[in-house]
C-alpha cells in the first residue's frame, strides 16, 4: 500500500492581535492509497484549517509558514497556481459541512457538477452529461435525469449532500477530503450518506480525510484516527485501538463524556474549563490546564507524538512516558 | 403515584400557506396534528425527531408563542390554551424556555446581571436594586458560574458559559417547568457533559421537571425517564426510556436507533432502514404517516391511519401492532 498524501510538520498560522499565531503547529500525517483518516476534534482545534491548508486555500491573513505536503511524494507547496489547478479536483477534491451553502443558489446542479468536469478533462457536452448523470445515479439521487436539472433550494438537505459528493467525485479524485459530511443532517439520513461513503471508498478506491467532531461517525468510516487539541495532534492510531483503549487523557476525556457511555443515574464525565482560544494557548502542552494528570515538565515543554507499547496509539503526552 | 404537571391532548398547530396577490390560504403546515402526552412532577420528557417532525412547534405552542388551532395544554389543571395574555403571565413565570443557541438567544448588548435579571424585573421579584444584584449573584452560582462576571457582555464567553447564562435566566425567575429547546446540541462533547450534569443536578436540588427536544438520542437516552418519538406531526411511539431502546416497537423508532453510530468500536456498523427523505408536512403522505419510508409497510397502510396501540409499557401508532393488524 503506497502514501498518498503525507504531511510532515504543517504549520498554519495566522496573525492575532500582531503576532503570528500557529493554529495548525506542526502537524504530521499520511493517508495510505483507497483508506480513511479521520481527523478529530472539538470546534477550533484547527482540523478544517488543516483541510484548507492542503488544498492551499487558507484563507486570508493566514498563511502556510513551515512544513511539508506531500502527494505521491511531491511537495506541492511550491506549486504555482496553475499547478495547484491541477492538484484540486484531479488528485484532491472537498465535501463540505454545509451543502445548504456551498452551493451556487441561482445556477442548476447539474451544471455546478460539469463545471469541475469540464475545467479537468476535454470532454463533449453530450459526454460530460451522461457521466454526470450516471454519478447523479451512482450516489444514489433518485430520477437522476429530472434532478440534474433541479436549483439546490428544490432539493433535501441530504439530496444536495449527494450532491456535494457527486460534484467532488466527478473529477475521480484520488482523495476524497471531507469535511463535517453529515453535521448538518438527520440521523437516518446521515446513515445513508455513511453508507454511499463507504461504497464509494470501496468501488473507486477513493481515499478520505474525514473531518469530524463526532466520535460515533468516525467508528463508521475511519481506518485510522488522529486527534487534535488546540492545533496539534495529540494522540494518532489505528481505530479499534484509539476508541477502544486510549492512552492521551484528552481523548480518554472526550469518550467518557459521550452520554452513550454513561450509566443512567450516574454523571458524565467532564472535561475541566474550556478550549482555550489561540491567543490564551499556555506554554508547553496546550491540554494541561484542563487536565487531571498535569505535572511540571507539561508546563516547560511541549509532549511529542511517542509510540506506545507496541499495538496501541502514538500519543503526545509526558504522564504516559512516565508511566506508560 | 406522582403527580402530573403537564398534559396536552390532541395539540394541533397548523401553520397557513398563503399564496397569490390576496394572500389566500391554500392549505395548511400541520407541524403538529394531534399531540398528546403527560409530564410528571419532577421528571424528564424527551421529545425526539428529525428536523421538522414538529417537536419545536409543540414547545412553542405550549408557552402560546405561537397559537395552536385547537387541542389542550393543561398545567396545574390550568388551561394554558383557553387563558387571556393576563391569565397566562402568571404561568410564563412557571414555565421557562431554553434554547438551542446561546450566541442568538441572548442580546449581545445587555450585560449579564441585566440579561439573567430581565425575567426578575418582569415579574418584580425584587424590591430593591441590592436584593436584585443578590438574586443573580445567587443564581449564577447555581450554574457554577462566578458573580464576579455579572457585569460582561455575553461575547465575552465561551459557548458554554453562554449556555449556562441562558439556563440562569430561565432559573431566575424561579419556574416549575424548562423547556429545553436543542438546549446541548450546538455544544462540543466536553462542554455538552458540563451542561448535562448542570441539568441534572438542578432537577435534584429543585425538583425541576423538564420538557427535553432533540434529535441526539444518545443525549436521550441518558437523561430522559420518558421518551415520545416524533414523525410529521405525530408522536408515533411513546415509552419509558429503556423500553424504547431496548425494545423499540414503531418500525421508525427502530430505524431512528439503527442509525445511530455509535463510538464504541467493537459495535456493528450503522444500518440503513429508513430509506429516502421526509416528506412535506404541508402534503403528508395518505394513511400512515411513514409508509413512504417504512420497510415492513403492508398494504393497509397507505390507506388508514394507524391507531394508537396501548402497548404493555408505553404505546404507538402502527399497523403492525395492532390486534387485527397483518402482523406477518
């Protein structure tokens, strides 16, 4: 199985209140042809702003200031814009949260899904139009013909998710990245778009960055999972292993605070305080002040990702170099 | 034998459509058509569904901020629905609202100690500006948040203290009844877990009882002793908490919980048993509502209404469940 995409210390930073502030600090993964990442993390940890950054589409004041993104072991970072062209849609494609706004209200779906399809490839109109009408039909858009016509204000919010992923997928992207997919929907719903999820990843071998805050969606798709905390990564592994035997005390926190994991009658667990905001980010570990396990080299130096015993996650945090 | 604070019966809300140069109605949004449930003292009701299912319109209508068209909401043997603005101000101050969105739901211009206070003043609960300042001070601490903060504005806080200054302001004016309006849906997990325990340590300590809405079962789940399930207006299955999700009997409540993901990885994948989308409540489908989506739907159901069947612990509205239902 060969990397597909690889990033090595990425760091997104924007300035506040004059200063450069990293809101992506050194963050490193690969995804392996045809699998799932799921990226982690509650509001503001910076995984969205990581989507962006490898699509080069940070928006501005803020800037890619250091690190690598590798796809086929290519650093496109020194891509000129019309190199970048290629990248988006040809190898990498996004799905956005919000399908409701991502869409182009005044012009018919089935032209927003060509434009991609046309702007890559020298094809027909004829030609362009069977294909979308076919992926209308493959991710599961019933009367696919009658729907390529529609305006996204006559579609269900799940229909023109569908349609999100048929626009991404048009292209045959090599990497699918995802971003909050099925926030914005019902819950039967989401259960469809998870499913097309997994077919698609299953038929085209499209690899997925999954970006989510929900813990029970990522169990449905992920192969692998790595969790941020105020802009870094602090614990990364295989699923079965991250959700079933954590090691970093955030994301043991973030389990036990699921209501599906409590005892009726007994409290949840709770996370102390709140996400600090970047300008308030402490020194050294970014989790330490909200957590039980706290010493005072977590205040003097900031924790590296660190293999664990063999089988378990790589995880960030000095209390589990002590005492593993 | 406990005592029941609120029952509606038969709730029906209807929302007109207008079209054309006159505004004539053409037809109707019945959000909710025929709603009936009962809360006791000191308990949870959780409202589940998809989005509009109508379990927001039956909140609202039971506080008469929006009019329902017939049914009645009984609280305290009150009629909430036969009242006249004055008959109802008194019952305002005993059921208050939360809502889902802390950053929308307070005015971003009035300070904190005004915000919590706004229902005090209202009601004149206090007599003296000390006594006033004293009363949020004491509230705020209920929610574990510090009266030192009591004079910023809400922008100054993070989403869960934002929460917690919209559950102040409900409590502050002393009330019997909360509805919670998707009050911990917007919240990160490690916030929504403070927000949970909070609910649940005030209705320890003050008897509160709690009309819940969401859509999050596994929120459900943990903290509702009753559950009523939604769909197009109607409650289609109503049980105790650990009936309805040990043994769910509506085909919906049963496709609602297979698609739940959960996060446990030793767990099977989710399944799709409710195909498609919900259909317009301003044109439900003939018959049963759910027939569109339902996967055991036999040919009765297009055609009538399924009853209510009283079922050993709760009840629902199916076919299948009744006594000369096909059952097969």
């Amino acid at each position: 199985m060969s990397t597909l995409l690889e990033l090595e210390g990425l760091t997104t930073s924007f300035p506040i209140e004059g200063k450069l502030v990293p809101i992506v600090d050194e963050v490193s993964l690969k995804i392996d042809e045809g699998k799932c990442l799921a990226l982690v993390g509650e509001s503001g940890c910076g995984k969205s702003m990581t989507a962006l950054s490898i699509l080069r589409l940070v928006p501005r004041p803020g800037v890619i200031t250091s690190g690598e993104i590798r796809i086929d072991g290519r650093n496109i970072l020194p891509y000129s814009v019309p190199q970048m062209r290629a990248v988006r849609g040809d190898d990498v494609s996004m799905i956005f949260q919000e399908p409701m706004t991502s869409l182009n209200p005044v012009t018919r779906v089935g032209d927003q899904v060509l434009e991609a399809l046309r702007l890559h490839e020298k094809v027909s109109k004829k030609a362009a139009q069977q294909r979308g009408v076919a992926l209308f039909k493959r991710v599961g858009i019933p009367d696919p013909e009658a729907r390529f016509r529609s305006y996204p204000h006559q579609m269900s919010g799940g229909l023109k998710q569908r349609v999100m992923i048929a626009m991404a997928l048009i292209t045959k992207p090599r990497l699918l990245l995802a971003d909050e997919p099925t926030t914005a929907l019902d819950v039967t719903i989401q259960a469809q778009i998870i499913e097309l999820l997994r077919e698609l990843q299953r038929d085209f071998k499209t690899a997925i960055l999954l970006i989510t805050h929900d813990l029970g969606v990522v169990n449905q798709l992920a192969d692998e999972i790595s969790v941020m905390y105020a802009g870094r990564v602090v614990e990364t592994g295989p699923r079965q292993k991250l959700l079933g035997s954590p090691s970093h005390p955030y994301t043991k926190g973030l389990l036990a605070a699921l209501p599906s994991r409590a005892l009726p009658g007994q409290p949840l667990f709770e996370i102390q305080g709140t996400v600090p905001s970047p300008k308030d980010w402490p020194e050294g570990c970014r989790f330490r002040g909200r957590c039980a396990e706290a010493r005072e080299v977590c205040a003097a130096s900031i924790p590296r990702l660190q293999d664990n015993p063999p089988g378990l996650t790589r995880t960030a945090c000095f209390a589990r170099e002590e005492s593993p | 034998m406990s005592e029941v604070l609120l029952e509606v019966e038969d709730l029906c809300t209807w929302f007109p459509i207008k079209k054309g140069l006159l505004r004539k109605t053409v037809g109707h949004v019945r959000a909710v058509d025929g709603v009936s449930f009962r809360l006791e003292k000191g308990k949870t009701l959780a409202l589940v569904g998809e989005s509009g299912c109508g379990k927001t319109t039956v909140g609202r209508s039971i506080l008469r901020l929006v009019e329902p068209r017939s049914g009645r909401v009984n609280y305290c043997g009150k009629d909430l629905l036969s009242l006249d603005e004055r008959g109802l101000r008194p019952l305002r101050q005993e059921i208050q609202m939360i809502f889902q969105d802390p950053m929308t739901s307070l005015n971003p211009r009035m300070r904190v100690i005004d915000l919590v206070a706004e229902g005090i003043d209202n009601f004149g609960l206090a007599t003296s500006p000390s006594e006033r300042e004293d009363k949020v001070a004491s509230v705020l601490k209920r929610v574990k948040m510090s009266p030192d903060q009591m004079g910023r504005f809400p922008h100054e806080f993070s989403g869960g203290q934002r929460q917690r200054i919209g559950i102040a302001r409900a409590l502050a004016v002393e009330p019997s009844l909360l509805i919670c309006d998707e009050a911990v849906s917007a919240l990160d997990v490690s916030i929504q877990a403070q927000i949970l325990n909070l609910l649940g340590q005030l209705q320890d300590e003050l008897g509160l009882s709690y009309l819940f809405i969401t859509h999050d079962l596994s929120v459900v789940r943990y903290l509702a002793d009753e559950v009523a399930v939604m769909y197009l207006g109607q409650i289609v299955e109503h049980a105790p908490v650990e009936r309805l999700f040990t043994s769910p009997a509506h085909p919906y409540t049963q496709g609602l919980l297979e698609a739940v993901p959960s996060a446990d990885p030793n767990t099977e994948a989710v399944r799709v048993a409710v195909l498609g989308d919900v259909p317009s409540p301003a044109n439900p489908p003939s018959g049963c509502r759910f027939h569109t989506r339902c996967p055991q739907v036999f040919d009765r159901c297009p055609v009538e209404q399924p009853p209510v069947v009283v079922l050993p612990l709760g009840s629902a509205r199916c076919h299948l469940l009744s006594d000369d239902g096909e059952g097969s």
